[in-house]
C-alpha cells in the first residue's frame, strides 16, 4: 500500500512541470519604422545689401496743380530740373511724352551737370502729356527720372495787348460793378483771357468779357465785367499803359 502511495505521489509531481510549461502566444515585433531623412541644416550666408540707385525727378515752375495734374503757361520760358539726378552721366537728355499717339518732344541736353542737370523750354499750347529724363553712361546704360506727373496747357496768350487769366486751377469771376457786393455774371475758364481795358486805383480791372461764360447758360457773353486783384490773376502782355482811374 505505501508503495502505491509513492507512485501516485511521483506521478503527481511530475505532472506539475508540464502544467506550468504550457504554451503562450509569444507577441509578433512590430516592424521597424523608418525615420524619414531630413536635410541638412542650411548655414546662412551673409550677403552685402547694394544700395537703391536714385534716379531723382524734374522739376518745373507751373502756374496751377492738382492731384499730380499740372497747368504750364503756353508762351512762357520755363527751366526743367532734374533733382538729385545720377551722378557719372556722359548727357542728360529731357523729352515731353504726349498721351496721344504722337512723336515725342525734344526739350534738351545738359553734358555737363556739375551745377545740376538743366534744359530750358519754351512751352507750347495745348500740351497734354508728361516729361521724361534720361541719364546715358559711357558703359551703354541708361537710367530715367521719376514719373513728373500729368502736365498741360491752354492757349497761348494775345499778341500785343495787356490780358489777364486765371492764376490758379480755377476760374474768376467778372462782376457787375467795381465792388465785392456786385453780382458775379460770367466767369473765366484757365486758359482763357480777358483783355484789360482799364485799372482803378484801389485795385480793380475792366475787362473785355467776350472770352468768358455766362454764369447761368454756359455760353460765351458779351460786354465787359470787373475783376479784383484779390483773385488769383496773372497778367500778359505790356500792362504799364492800361489807363489809371479812380476808384
């Protein structure tokens, strides 16, 4: 009987190995991940900034301006400047460009722009169109001046007689009488002129108002109106000998 015990006994501890070694799923590895590449580090490269060529603009006396629009007077000798013009030019050369379809204007050469570079111009009437400055260097560049803006003018003024016109982007008024009370009955256009028959010793002018506008219908009138010189005015021709009378 106890030898039965024994080998039931060694059965039983032998089974304990097989029990504890029973089979487990063993995980699958992942696969390995592949880590894109990247670039490499870009090293910064120092680079030395070139200054802005200046070009500079023109300048040019004009009676009236607006908005970049500007009025020259038609008959009048005017000097074209280029401002801060480049330096080291062979010849600077100055056109006037009209918006029309048209040829082109030559103004003027300056060679020598060690007092700036200039040309003068006797302007013509009705212009409609802008300047234009161009640098010419020895090596074959070139190098333009600023845009100068809208440039125009009217009609040229009357041969030998005093006239005035408006001296600004407006027109004047011509009155009734010698006096501010007075009504206003026609104006005058920019560009247009009014021949001055007579001045008064406080300041005021008759003129021939043929040229100006009614002030309800538009049309040209008729007779003749006055005009102070607090308006803006400029005057034409060899106004000395309009007659002085009291006013």
């Amino acid at each position: 009987m106890r030898e039965l015990r024994t080998i039931m006994l060694w059965i039983m501890v032998s089974s304990i190995p097989a029990a504890c070694t029973s089979t487990t799923a063993i995980p699958t590895p992942l696969p390995t991940q592949t880590v894109p590449g990247q670039s490499p580090l870009v090293t910064p490269i120092s680079v030395e900034a070139t200054a802005a060529v200046r070009i500079g603009y023109i300048t040019f006396p004009y009676w009236a301006a607006d908005a970049g629009n500007f009025a020259l007077q038609a008959g009048e000798t005017i000097t074209l400047v280029w401002e801060e013009a480049p330096p080291g030019a062979s010849r600077y050369e100055f056109i006037f460009l009209p918006d029309a379809p048209a040829a082109f204007t030559f103004i003027g050469t300056d060679e020598d722009a060690s007092d700036g570079a200039t040309a003068q111009w006797l302007v013509p009437q009705d212009l409609n169109g802008s300047f234009k400055g161009t640098a010419y260097f020895p090596d074959g560049h070139t190098i333009a001046a600023g845009p100068s803006g809208a440039i125009y003018s009217g009609k040229l003024p009357p041969d030998g007689i005093c006239a005035l016109s408006s001296g600004g982007a407006g027109p004047i008024d011509l009155l009734t009488e010698p006096s501010s009370d007075a009504t206003p009955f026609a104006f005058l256009l920019p560009g247009s002129y009014a021949e001055v028959l007579q001045r008064t010793t406080d300041g005021w002018y008759l003129v021939d108002a043929r040229e100006a506008r009614d002030q309800i219908t538009n049309l040209l009138t008729t007779g003749s109106g006055w005009i102070s010189d607090q308006a803006r005015i400029k005057f034409h021709g060899p106004c000395d000998e309009i007659p002085l009378v009291d006013g």
